[in-house]
C-alpha cells in the first residue's frame, strides 16, 4: 500500500513570516486527513523557521534543490547537509525551473540524488516532458531517459519519489487529464520494473501541474497516481487543505 503524499512547492515565494503562518494555518487544518502525507517546500530562508513550527506534527519539511557537494567554496549553493539540519527530511531535485532557467542537466540531477540518499534525505525526483515534445510525441522517450539518468548507478528504490510534472501543465491551468497522467505514471512504473523489479510496486509517484482541489479527485482515482506535487495552490491555505482533504477521502 503506498501511502499518498501532497507536498506544496512553494518556490519563491513567501518571506519567514508569511512562511510561519502559511505553516501554522496548514497544521491546524489537517485534523481527518491522517492517511496522507503532507510535505511544505519553503524557499530556503524559511525553512529553519518552518521546521519549528511542524515539529511533533505528521507534516514533513523539503527544500526546493540542494547541490551535491557537502561542503566547499560553491557561493550561493546549500549542502545537502544543511538542509537536513534545518529540518528537512526531502529534497526537491531537478524541478523543471531549475532545469529550464539554472540549465541542470540529467547529470546534475543525478549527483544530486545520490548526494541527497547518501544524507538521509529522500528526493523527490521531478521529470516531465514540455510541450513541443508532447506534440512530437516524444513523452515516453523523454521521460524514460530522465529517469533512468536521475537513478543512474542507484542501486534501491528505498526512500526516492518520483513526480511527473508536465511542462506544458505547470503554472498555467492545463492540467493533464487523469488517463494523460495516468498513462505517463504506468510507463515510470515500467521503466523502474525493468531497473528494479518487484521494488517499482511501492514507489511512490507524484503528479504535479496545476492541481486545485477541484481536479485531485479524478486524479488521485487513478491507480499509479499516489500523490500530488502542488505549486501555484499550495499557496493559498484553504485550497491546499482542499487538496490534501480530497486525497485523503480518495486513497
Ligand atoms: P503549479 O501547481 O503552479 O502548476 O506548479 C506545479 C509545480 O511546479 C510543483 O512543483
């Protein structure tokens, strides 16, 4: 049984105090939604701030990236074991942002990876296809190669997300259907039968691009769906819990 995960990726935004809040909000409302698991990605200012406030609760704390070095004269990077100090337990890695604007490649994302599982973090692994590839038809070639380049050389599937995030679905409220979506999650899951065997079973995969509580539903029906990696939304309080809520009636 994979149990459900809904992580907010709020990206840059909010400072420390409306990172607080925006935490507190969320932890008083969760009440009833005991079967999903629930992760807020802060921007690295607030999560040392953030940590303090879900401390004791079921809420899990990620960062947006980490970089793959521990320690170093990398100006402007954050090891992977700060993260962890401050608090997280996940990582983010190889968002489509951080691929598009900050030109990370497949081997960026795979140093990051093993730099994240070597720290007891667990990543969660972002891949998608953008819209010229979908309309070449090209999604399942894309997407197989990132995956497979995300987890070169990484032996066990224990503690790795994946989130399938659609380019062309991010920010700009074209969701992809459920069958769409559904049909992308079942070819991960192949990929990783074929790397991993028997192990592809319990590994959770996210679906991420303009998620509203209106369409998790349908989303989450679907059986290779096990959560929802939730940007714009996750910024408003009451829809993010209208997410989490839903999936947890789902699931
Ligand atoms: P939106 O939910 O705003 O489309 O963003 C999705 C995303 O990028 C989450 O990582």
């Amino acid at each position: 049984m994979r149990k459900p995960i809904v992580a907010g990726n709020w990206k840059m935004h909010n400072t420390v105090q409306e990172s607080i809040a925006l935490a507190k909000y969320i932890k008083d409302g969760i009440a009833g939604t005991e079967k999903t698991e629930i992760v807020l990605a802060p921007p690295f200012t607030a999560l040392y701030s953030v940590s303090a406030v879900i401390k004791d609760t079921k809420i899990s704390l990620a960062s947006q990236n980490i970089f793959y070095e521990d320690k170093g004269a990398y100006t402007g990077e954050v090891a992977p074991g700060m993260i962890k100090d401050a608090g997280c337990t996940y990582a983010i890695i190889g968002h489509s942002e951080r691929r598009k604007y900050f030109y990370e490649r497949d081997e960026d994302v795979n140093l990051k990876v093993k730099k994240a599982l070597a720290t007891g973090l667990t990543p969660i692994v972002c891949v998608g296809e953008t819209e010229e590839e979908r309309v070449k038809d090209v999604t399942e070639f894309v997407v197989g190669v990132q995956v497979k380049k995300a987890l070169f050389e990484i032996n066990s599937l224990n503690n790795i997300v994946i989130a399938y995030e659609p380019v062309w679905a991010i920010g700009t409220g074209k969701v992809a259907t459920p069958m769409e979506a559904e049909e992308v999650h079942r070819f991960i899951r192949g990929v990783l039968s074929e790397m991993y065997g028997s192990a592809s079973t319990d590994i959770r995969i996210l679906y991420g691009g303009s998620v509203t509580p209106e369409n998790v539903g349908e989303l989450i029906d679907m059986e290779d769906i096990d959560g929802a990696l939730v940007g714009g939304a996750s910024l408003k309080p009451d829809t993010f819990l209208g997410i989490i809520r839903k999936v947890s009636e789902k699931k």
